[in-house]
C-alpha cells in the first residue's frame, strides 16, 4: 500500500491549490460583474492542480459555480434572450441557464486570460470548460476548469465528502482513488456517455455502507452486517459551511474496516462492483445505505443497443438530494467500457500488478471532440 500512499499525496487537494481556486473565482466574478453584478462565485477543487492526470481538459479537477437570481439574470440577458428565442417570458429556466453561461463565457474569454475549450449542454447541468490562467500553486499551461451557472452538484458533491469524511476519513481517500481510476481509464467523461464525477463519489460512499472489508455479503434485499463504514444518508440538504443535514450518527465500526488501509478499500470496491453488485437490478442509493432495487420516484435509465432492437436497464445511481438517475448519460458503448475496466481493474489486482499499471491512461479508440468545438444540443 506505500504506492497507494504515495499516490493520495499527490493527488489530494492542497492549501495552495484551494487559494489557487478562489483566486481564479475572483478573476470570474471580477470580469461578469458588468453583466450580474450581485453575483456569488465559488470554486470547488477535486484533486490536487498539479496532480497531473490524463484526460485533464476532458474531466476537469476544478468547477467554478456561478450563483445568480434567477429574476435578476433574466432581467440581465433579456436582449440577449429576446434576440435569440423571440419571445422571452415563454424561455425556459434550462435555456435561460444556457444563455447565461455563454454569456458568461464570452465576458471571461473577452478579457484574454481565459480560453475556450468545448461547451456540454446536454447533461443534466450544462458546462463549459475553460482554461483559466496559471497563478501560484497551478501548472505553467494554466488551469482547466468547467464553468457552471446555478449549478448544485459541485456544492452537494463538497458538502456530503465533507460529512461522509468526518464520520469515515476513509471516505475522502477512497473516493480520491476512484475518481483517479475512473478518469485515468476514460470512465467519467460524462459528455461522452460515460458516470460523472459527482456519480464516481455516490459510488464510493454506497461501498461503505454495504460493501466494506468485514461486511458479510448480502444481496439485493437483504441488509448487510457487520462493519458498515457510513451510515444510510436520508433527508439530506446542504447547509451553510458545506455540511449536510439530515446525515445520521457514524455507526459502530468493526474492527477489520476500521483498521482497513485505502488501498485494500479500494481493491474491495473493485471486487464488489465487479463481482457482487447487480449493475441490472440494484441501485446505488446512499440514502437508502443497503442493497436493494432502484426506487420507483428515481427513473430508469434504458438504454438502446446500437442495432435499435436490444435494450437493457443502464445503471441506477440516486442522487440523495432529489430522486434523479445519475446513470441516465450511459449508452451502451460506455456501459461495455465500464464492465471491461472494471474486470480489468479486479484481474490486475488479483496478480498483484503495480499500481502504475492499474491507472495507464485509456486509449480511446477514436477521436475525441476537437478542441474548441461544441458539443450537439438535443
């Protein structure tokens, strides 16, 4: 486990990272400001800036959130809207959170320190992805970075690690390693059908409940015993200083979890999601904190094999603020990709391969979207 270690010092986020990120919050704010001028901005850092991971302008470590009223950014862009949809008061608040972003984007890329990269309008909350300029703690090339309009995921995402880690600080380290994998093999490029990041965490967090070294296996159904890490996590909402309510009292912890290291955690999260988990009939539901079949308020996800004809239910993945399926960008495609690394990942493990071999940078098979180019609207 010393290359474990060693790997979640480089990849964890650090204090200068963190004054790194609000600074470039602050060229943000500075340079919209003519256009919302009581606008909050707030910067979110997911792994160490200099890390230096693959896919780094496609998965981004950094998102910075643009919070507005919704009355006061619509009274900001109603030329901008009118223009573009003719009549104003019939948009609606997606597009109105589209236009603002670009408008955003334009103002930022306007002032000459930022750059455009590609948009990604069609997930469940549209982004662009910019490059901000290096500062102190940042790499010379500058710093990739999504740029969000009244965006929750990147709070909600802060909020429950902050929680989650305070009860198990096993939980920040294991889903370090996650992201890390699931980026460094082209698994979290959400724009190209494959989870989140903020799903990758979700993943994480429902291993400790019920997957966790000292748990005995149960299936679907069936609640788990013994050293469950985390707690059910019901009736959760953000609250002021990114902590959660609603999240309950840390359970007892067995002494094999307790005293289980990062990187057995994250052999064992392998396993179970390759081996244990039903990707067909289970959901992935911290709020619930148990192995059981999707809730019927969370939609399923089908998805279309590529021939039209076959079908399958694609993964269930509940976000625990609101009954929404963090599966539902998959295709069929990513869904594949996601099995072969997952078989992967658990088959390197098992023969004791290095670490360095486990996080290879994927090789896609064919090009990704050019740079600057936007992605198709549906």
């Amino acid at each position: 486990d010393a290359e474990v270690e060693e790997l979640l010092q480089r990849v964890a986020p650090t204090p200068e990272g963190e004054r790194a990120v609000a600074h470039i919050a602050a060229l943000v704010r500075r340079a919209i400001a003519p256009i919302a001028p009581d606008v909050s901005v707030r910067g979110f850092a997911g792994g160490n800036l200099l890390g230096g991971t693959a896919f780094g302008v496609a998965v981004p470590e950094v998102d910075i959130v643009v919070s507005v009223e919704a009355e006061a950014l619509f009274g900001r862009l109603q030329g901008r809207l009118s223009r573009a949809h003719g009549a104003a008061q019939r948009l609606d608040p997606r597009k109105l959170q589209k236009s603002a972003i670009r408008a955003c984007t334009e103002k930022l890329v306007g002032t000459g320190a930022f750059k455009f990269r590609r948009s990604a309008f069609r997930g469940q909350e549209p982004k662009v992805t910019l490059i901000a300029p290096p500062t102190a703690g940042t790499p010379e090339q500058g710093v990739p970075v999504n740029l969000l309009v009244n965006a929750q995921t990147p709070l909600r995402n802060a909020a429950l690690l902050a929680t989650c880690a305070a009860m198990a600080p096993a939980a920040l380290q294991l889903q370090l390693l996650v992201r890390r994998w699931a980026k460094d093999r082209g698994l979290s490029h959400a724009a190209k059908g494959h989870l989140p990041p903020y799903a990758w965490t979700l993943l994480a967090l429902y291993f400790l409940q019920v997957g966790a070294p000292g748990e005995e296996a149960a299936g679907a159904g069936e609640e788990a015993t013994g050293a469950a890490l985390l707690p059910p996590l019901a009736g959760l909402e953000v609250a002021p200083g990114l902590c959660v309510r609603g999240a309950a009292a840390a359970p007892p912890r067995g002494p094999r979890a307790a005293g289980t290291g990062a990187g057995a955690l994250f052999r064992a999260f392998l396993h179970f999601y390759a081996r244990r988990f039903d990707w067909r009939c289970e959901a992935v539901s911290v709020r619930l904190g148990r192995r059981a079949p999707p809730d019927l308020a969370v939609p399923i996800h089908i998805i279309v094999h590529e021939d039209g004809v076959r079908t399958e239910a694609g993964p269930s993945i509940e976000d625990p603020f609101e009954p929404k399926n963090l599966g539902d960008c998959m295709t069929a495609a990513s869904l594949a990709h996601l099995h072969e690394e997952l078989e992967r990942a658990e088959r390197l493990c098992a023969s004791t391969a290095p670490l360095a071999r486990l996080l290879e940078p994927w090789a896609p098979p064919e090009a990704a979207v050019g740079e600057g180019e936007e992605e198709q609207e549906n």
